[in-house]
C-alpha cells in the first residue's frame, strides 16, 4: 500500500477531532442537533486551519443515513464515500480555476435538480474570492434562495474580496489560527500513535514553523521524519528548517551582556561560514529577547520549551528590561530593513551593532547612545576588512571624549573625600566604563572614603545589577582613574540623596518641561492655535540642548 501523508492520514472525521475551532464546531453542532440549519455558510481563516474539514464533516453529518446529527456513524455509504471524495452529492469547486461567469452558470444549471443519494446536495466552492464579479453576480441569486435540498459551503482565506451582497446571504464563521501549544500538542499525540521517537525541542520548533497552521505543522512533521530516518530530533529539525542554532545567538547575547564589540562580530562571522540565514537569525534573537522578558517581568515562569532556561536567566539578571525592550525594538526595526542592506551579513552586524551602540534614556545615566556607550576600542578589534581606518576613528573618539571632561572633571582625591553627590557625578562621569559596571557607578551614592577603602551605597531597585563582573570591573576603573589599587565595598540601601542617574533623569525633565513652557508661549505658535485652531502636541517637543 502506498505511503499517505499525515495530513490525509491525520484529516479529522468528526467535529470532537478538530483541533482549536470550538467557537465554530459549537455553532453547527448545535444547529444540527436542533435541525436549525441556515441554506449558505462561509467558512474564513488563514490556511491549513480546518475550513475544507469542517464543511466535509458538516456535509457528511447531513447526509448520514443514520439521519442529520453532529457525529456522523463514520461507516454508512454515504459518510465512507464523503471520506473518500467520491460522494455525488458532495460537488467541491475550487474557485481559482473556475473563475469565468459560463463556468459559474454551468454549475448553477445542476442547482434545481433533487440529490442523487443523499438528503442535501452540498456545494462546497473553496477559495470564492477568486471568483470574478460576473461570477459573484451569476450566484447571488440562487444563493438567496436556493432549493430547500441545497446547501452551500464557501471558503476563502481572504474575506474582504468577498462582496457585502454575498456575505449578507451567508452565516460567516471565522476560524482562529492555531496556536504553538495547541499544534505542539496534536503533533506529539500523532507521533505517539505512530510509535515515532522525538524529543519536545523538536516538536517547540515544528510548531513556531507551523505559524498558526496544522497542516503546514504536518507537513513539515512528515519532512522532519523523514530527515532524520525515522526519528524526530531538535537538532535535525533546527538543519532542516534552517533555524540558526541555540548557542549562536547566546553568543550574541553575552557580547552584547559584557559590551564586547569584537566577541560580537565574531560571533557573526562565524555564523556567516556556516551559511547561517540571517533573517532566521534575526527571529530567533527576537524570540529569545522575548523569552527574556516575560522571565524579567513574571518570576518563575518556564520559558519555552526550545531554549536553556538557565541560560536566559542569566541574561534576564544580567540585563535591564529596558535594554531587553530597546534590544528588541531594534531587532523589529532591523529586521524590516535588512534586505535594504548591501548584504544580509552587514544588516546583521548593523542590527547588532546598534544595540551595542545605543541604550535607554537614564539606564545608566546616559541620555541616549554615543562613545560613553560604545567602547571602540573593543569593537576595533575584531576582523576588519581596512585595520588602518578604525584605528584613525578610535583616536579621533578618544581625544574628544577626553577633550570635555578635562576641564569639567575636579581633582580625582578631592571629588572621593568629599560626600557631595555633585562631585560624586562628576567623578563618575570620569569612569572609563560601560555595560553593567557603568550602570552600576551610576545607581549608587558616596557614603565614605577613608584612603584604601570607597564605601558606596547601591539603590536596592537595582540590587540585580550586582552581577558577574560587574563589581571587579567598576574597582578596576576607580583604581585607574586615581592611578593605584582600591579596595571597593557596595552596600545596598534606598538613597537618602539622588544617584548620579537620578539626577540625570531629573534634569532630562526638568529640561522637557521648560521647552514645553517656551514653545507654548512661543507668539507664533499662539498666533497658530488661534487661527487655525491647532493643537501644540507636547510629546514631539524635545530640547534643544
């Protein structure tokens, strides 16, 4: 016997067997129970998602000989040979390729004639919207009163091309995509009655590929078994799919963590020598960052199933919600425009290298991205194509980064013995840092100095900052900036006074509103408001300083 396919083999035959159409499958069981049944139905919904399914088991439920009812017995002749597509009285069009008027009246001619074996004759016309307007015309009105022996069935995956005046005639029900849980689960209760070994990666990642439809997820469930000759394996699935692996992107994860310009870039050039496709990449970064921030938002909830839930917790503490919320805003942002790039590799490394570069309005007292974000030296060095021209661009960074705070920046032993934050501020603004360490110096306050010894205050807001190396790195850069070794003790409280970032976001505001106060008193802005009745938008007014 020849092999069938699982999304034949697999096809429900009852309306108890559909998966994730409850809405629709209530409505006609209920309507056929109570014989209360309306002459037109259309069917609408994304493919793969039971449209064709249902109208089969609808029609099979009223031509049962066992009489109309929503569970058909499944062995009468008429249900058997409605299973095996050879009932006459089930008359399936596809609408695509009979969009001519003549074919429409030609099918219509048939209408008024009584069913051959069964109660109904059952039209059933999938895809309608490719009928023609001439077409639409040719069945309005038989559709509006058809014979009390016809029943029509209509399907289309795109409603808005269906005309008011057809669906005025017909109850319209709409089925839902399938969500990932409920594919995942019909496919491991399929793989489980064919006796086929697989593991829940697989399956986590068959269902994101479905994208909302079972029969796609069946399909590439019979590819995926026979990739792997029989088996059902994460890996195998991750090749076939073309899904860039787990490992890479928490690569690009912990550069982006540590503010490592050159692990990062070489992490995608690595992915280039595999043949990596870089908009699957891009998915995947986003579906990790997205993992990430339901953990950072609901503690303790079990991220999905295809990826190392240690692993993004160590991210989700690792990084701020708000960096998590700008990485992903620019992933979405980079992924429209990646075929706008030269090639798919630099819009890669340009996606990556803006949530390098730039960060969240007062995450870590920076308003904005620029080189207190970006390290270039650390970005230099990765493999260039042209070594002479970063190094020219890291000079020129470093002398003006230098060049202001020269004069701004008081004596490095006077800003630490003194317990003003404003020289606090200023002392930090002088730290050679960035990532979590910079974070870190701006989320606490002085509390002593004793020579050896620097005794700070951590806002316990963000208690969760204090992790990896971030502690080592921000002694580390205190003991350069005063040119010998100290000893650094963080202890975490609620501030009595403002962190430099506190401060920062407060002068950002104070800034906002006095630019708002200027432009709404501004005269011609008045003079506008007055004569044109225009309205000043608050939000899109931004200092100029």
């Amino acid at each position: 016997m020849s092999y069938q396919v699982l999304a034949r083999k697999w096809r429900p035959q009852l309306f108890s067997q559909l998966v994730g159409q409850e809405h629709v499958v209530k409505a006609l069981t209920n309507a056929l129970d109570n014989e209360r049944l309306h002459h037109a139905y259309l069917f609408t919904g994304t493919r793969g998602v039971g449209k064709t399914t249902l109208a089969r088991i609808f029609a099979k439920s009223l031509n049962c000989e066992q009489g109309i009812s929503a569970t058909p017995c499944g062995v009468c002749d008429a249900c058997r040979e409605i299973d095996e597509g050879r009932f006459v009285d089930l008359l399936e069009v596809d609408a695509a390729s009979r969009t001519k008027v003549d074919q429409t009246r030609e099918l219509l001619d048939n209408v008024p004639y009584a069913p051959v074996r069964g109660r109904y004759k059952v039209y059933l016309i999938d895809e309608v919207h490719m009928f023609s307007a001439s077409s639409f015309n040719a069945l309005l009105k038989t559709l509006e009163e058809p014979p009390p022996h016809v029943k029509f069935i209509l399907a289309t995956t795109d409603p808005q091309k269906v005309p008011v005046t057809v669906l005025s005639r017909c109850l319209q029900f709409n089925l839902k995509r399938l969500s990932r849980e409920q594919i995942e689960g019909q496919l491991r209760h399929i793989l489980e009655q064919e006796t086929i070994l697989f593991d829940d990666e697989s399956l986590s990642l068959l269902a994101r590929g479905a994208d909302g439809s079972m029969r796609d997820g069946l399909s590439l469930l019979d590819q995926a078994i026979a990739f792997g000759a029989g088996e059902v394996k994460g890996a195998e699935v991750r090749t076939m799919i073309g899904t860039v692996g787990a490992d890479q992107v928490y690569g690009l994860l912990d550069a982006l963590m540590n503010q490592n310009g050159a692990e990062l870039l070489q992490g995608v050039a690595e992915m280039t020598q595999r043949s990596t496709d870089f908009t699957s990449a891009t998915q995947e970064l986003l579906a990790m960052l997205h993992q990430i921030a339901l953990m950072q938002t609901v503690p303790g909830i079990a991220p999905d199933e295809a990826f190392d839930s240690t692993r993004l917790q160590h991210f989700a503490d690792g990084l701020t919600a708000e960096d998590i919320q700008l990485f992903y805003q620019i992933g979405l942002t980079g992924q429209k425009e990646l075929h706008l790039a030269p090639d798919p590799r630099s819009g890669f490394e340009m996606l990556l290298l803006r949530m390098l570069a730039f960060r969240p309005a007062g995450s870590a007292g920076v308003s904005g991205g620029g080189a207190d974000r970006v390290q270039p030296q650390r970005v230099s060095g990765a493999a260039a194509p042209s070594p002479s021209r970063p190094k020219q661009t890291v000079t020129q960074v470093d002398q003006s980064a230098k060049a202001p705070m020269a004069d701004k920046r008081p004596p490095q032993e006077t800003a630490i013995k003194k317990a003003d934050p404003a020289q606090w501020d200023s002392f930090v603004a002088g730290l050679k840092l960035g990532g979590i360490a910079s974070q870190l110096a701006h989320h606490s306050i002085y509390e002593s100095w004793d020579g050896a010894t620097l005794c700070l205050k951590l806002d316990t807001s963000h208690r969760h900052l204090r992790v990896g190396q971030a502690e080592s790195r921000l002694q580390e850069g205190i003991s350069s900036q005063l040119g010998r070794a100290v000893k650094l003790k963080i202890t975490e409280a609620v501030p009595e006074a403002e962190t430099p970032a506190m401060r920062q976001d407060r002068e950002q505001q104070e800034r906002q509103r006095e630019a708002q106060a200027s432009m709404s008193s501004d005269p011609l802005v008045k003079e506008m408001e007055e004569h044109f009745s225009a309205k000043l938008v608050s939000d899109s007014v931004r200092p100029t300083d």
